[in-house]
C-alpha cells in the first residue's frame, strides 16, 4: 500500500496515511476495526484516510480525543450530514449547530435524564417480554434484529405514546421503511440526492418519508387536541418551554422525533446482539451475571436492574468492545494541534472511538470480553466514549444504556441462550453503524 500526506487546499500538509479513497472505504465497509487498527500501526496515532468526500483526519490517542471534545461549539461544526437532512430535518439535534443547536438540546434534555427517564422502565420490561413470547423454543432467529424490533417497538410506546394496536403497526412499519430508506450511497455519492423521476434510493427516501410525516404530524396533531402533555417522549416536547416562553413548532417536534428513532432503532439492537454473543462466548462471565440476577428475584424490577453492578459493567465491556458507532466527525472551523500536527480549518476530525477502546495501555488485553475493568475503575469521557463526547454528547446515552440493562436483565432472567453459529462474529458497516455481520443468530430455552 503507497503511502502521502494528503495537502488542504491552503497547501498545509496533513499527518500520513493510505492511498485510494474509493480502496480505503471498501476496506473499511469490510473490517471497519482491523482498518482502524491497520492505520494506527502503520501511521501512528494521528493519520489522515480519504474519502470520496476528502480526506478525514483520524486520532486514536486519548490526550487528541480530550483535545477534540474540548472544542467549543463555535470551533466546529456537521460534516457531511446532506444525505439524511431531507429525512430527518434541519432542526435535528444530529443536525443542527451553533446557538440552535444549544438551545434545543437545553430544552430535549429533561425526558433522557432522572426520574422521567426511569419512568420508562416498564415500557421497556414489557417490550421485551412480548418480543420474547414469540420465539419459539429450540427454533434459530437472529438477536440483532429481535433486538431491533424490541428498540422499535420501546420508540413507539415511550416516545410517540402510541399504544393501540392499529397506531402501534402503522407507525411501526413507517418507521421500519423510513430507517431501511436511508441508502449509504447517498452519503457517500451526492450526485443520487434527486428524485430521478421517482427511480432510484432518494426517491425512495422521500416516499417513505412522505408517509411517516403523516402519520408524525398527525400524532402530534391529536395530542395537541387533548391539550398536550403526557409521560411519553412526545408529550413532554409538547409541555416544554424555552427561555423565551415559546414551544416547539410542529416541524421542530417531528424533526427531534424522527432523530431519535435514527439515533436509538438500530444502534440498540445491535448492542443487545453483541452482548447475548459475549456472554455466551464467555461462559464465566455468563454466569457471575446469572447469579446476580437470580439474587433479585424471578422477576427483577427494572430499577433493580438498572441498579445491578455487573449487569452495568456487561454492558459497558460490550460497548467498549464492539462499539456501535466507531468514530465521532467534527468540521474544523478553527486549526487545532493533535500530537505533533496542526490541523488547519476546513478539515474533519475524527475521535476514534475503536482506537481509543482497544489501547492496551487502557484496557490491558484489550480483545478479551472482561467487563470486571468496569468495577476496578472509572474511566475519563475520554477514554471511554460509546456515544461520543464534548458539546454533542449523545443525548439519549443514558436512556440508551438505561434500555440495554433493563432489556438484557429482562430477558436473561427467564431466558436461556444458546448461539446458533459457532463461527465468531465479526463487526461490518451497516449503513453507519458497526454490526455484527451474521447478526448474531441463537436459540432459546426457558430458565
């Protein structure tokens, strides 16, 4: 593989890296971790990778990654988010930036935190439940996509506040084709981003995305009839105030609702495959969390399960591990050091959230599944970073680690799995999530 320094427009020179923006990218669609994991030990700690889109610069050491997410929200803004703006809107917190941005996330925060959070703890007991009273015993399925559908079905019940059953299955669905719609090409090929006659992935795109708004604005529509309010998501952003007095506009409601569907469907999924695999793969890690399960009885409260020590520390191991998202992209509007480099404004950064995870220096022997590293110690926001860091921390983590203990404790307190495949999984790019390739397929039993 060649080897240059990529050059910014201003001709300031960028750290090394591999040639072939089109080579690179397929390499990393295949093994998104043994590319990043290649690049460091070829490159260093700081190197640059091309893109279709231009070159990206990546840092996988923990002093860079401080230095990243230390960066006020003016020093940076979105990269590359065109492809997915027509479907989940400008006011979009994964979106937006600057003063917006602030003043959004300030007023979303509330329902992802405390007590109203946990509030939401029996929507997510029961979604689990009914996912799980339709596997058949001894028969194969695929955990990352029961896992999704538990996720889905949560977003419905606890976001949108929809609970009858015609609602709960066409919303469903329009959520299933809007999140299937969303095409990698369109990110990485900006020439598809038009309708084409209705031929082609935008045009795809738009259509479910038509149908999904009419069913969005027409929830929001009846709340709103009924004098806002409620316990769910959606009554809450309709109960909130900013500063200023003022409420969210409808399209503002729809775009926040629509992100957290895209943010928290798949990602939770995934993550709950990944752990059944470790778990099953690690027969003593396995049973230390069994036996602490069963000491909360047969049928664990999910405040309990959210209190557990080593369930917490499960799912910690399994993020640190296979995170779902493997890196965090930031557009420099200001230079910034990484190492020995300075990097110039107009190019992305990039946290490398694999890079950070695997250091041996961190997490001695880094492979291997240990979720004991959680209880020996704390780890810094920036050395330990599943959902990023900085001014656009994800905004849903802890309702998102919340969910993945109260799912997995739920679930492993009744049910016994057993892995269909022998095969180790092995992490690929789905569309921009890292999952796991064979989607984790198993079998049941009861306990």
């Amino acid at each position: 593989m060649s080897v240059a320094a990529a050059t910014t427009v201003e001709g300031e020179r960028l750290p090394p890296g591999p040639r072939g923006s089109v080579v690179q990218m397929l390499r990393y669609a295949r093994d998104p971790l043994g590319f990043y994991a290649d690049c460091a030990r070829r490159f260093g700690d700081v190197f640059t990778i091309p893109t279709v889109l231009g070159p990206i610069v990546v840092c996988g050491a923990p002093d860079g990654v401080r230095s990243i997410f230390a960066l006020p929200p003016e020093a940076f803004s979105r990269w590359s988010t065109e492809s997915v703006s027509p479907l989940l809107g400008e006011a979009s917190l994964l979106l937006s930036g600057g003063a917006r941005h602030a003043r959004d996330r300030k007023l979303l925060t509330p329902p992802f935190h405390g007590e109203r959070m946990r509030a939401y703890g029996a929507v997510m007991r029961e979604s689990a439940l009914r996912e799980a009273a339709s596997w058949a015993s001894g028969a194969a399925f695929s955990m990352q996509d029961a896992g999704s559908a538990i996720s889905i079905d949560v977003i419905v019940r606890a976001v949108f506040g929809v609970d009858e059953p015609a609602g709960l299955d066409d919303l469903r669905a329009a959520l299933l084709g809007a999140l299937a719609s969303m095409s990698p090409l369109l990110m990485l090929f900006p020439a598809l981003r038009r309708p084409f006659g209705g031929i082609g992935p935008y045009a795809r795109m738009i259509r479910v995305r038509d149908r999904l708004d009419a069913l969005t604005y027409d929830a929001i529509a009846r709340r709103r009839a009924r004098g806002g309010g409620g316990d769910d998501v959606l009554g809450l952003m309709l109960s909130a105030r900013y500063d200023d007095g003022s409420a969210m506009s409808d399209r503002d409601v729809r775009d926040q609702l629509l992100t957290l569907v895209f943010a928290g469907h798949e990602t939770s999924g995934i993550a709950l495959a990944w752990a059944i695999n470790w778990l099953e793969r690690t027969p003593p890690v396995r049973d230390r969390l069994i036996a602490e399960l069963a000491a909360l009885g047969d049928d664990p409260a999910p405040a309990a399960l959210a209190a557990a020590p080593y369930l917490e520390a499960v799912c910690l191991e399994t993020l640190r591990l296979y995170p779902v998202v493997g890196e965090v992209i930031r557009l420099l509007r200001a230079p910034l050091t990484l190492g020995v480099w300075t990097i110039p404004a107009g190019v992305p950064v990039s946290s490398c959230i694999a890079l950070v995870h695997a250091r041996a220096d961190l997490y001695p022997d880094p492979e291997a599944f240990r979720p004991e590293r959680f209880l020996d110690r704390k780890f810094a926001p920036h050395e330990y970073l599943p959902f990023g860091g900085g001014a656009r921390r994800c905004i849903g983590a802890a309702f998102a680690l919340y969910e993945m203990k109260v799912v997995l404790g739920t679930l492993l307190a009744r049910t016994r799995f057993t892995l269909a495949r022998e095969q180790p999984e092995r992490p690929v790019m789905r569309n921009l999530a890292m999952g796991p390739k064979g989607r984790v397929r198993v079998r049941v039993a009861p306990r």
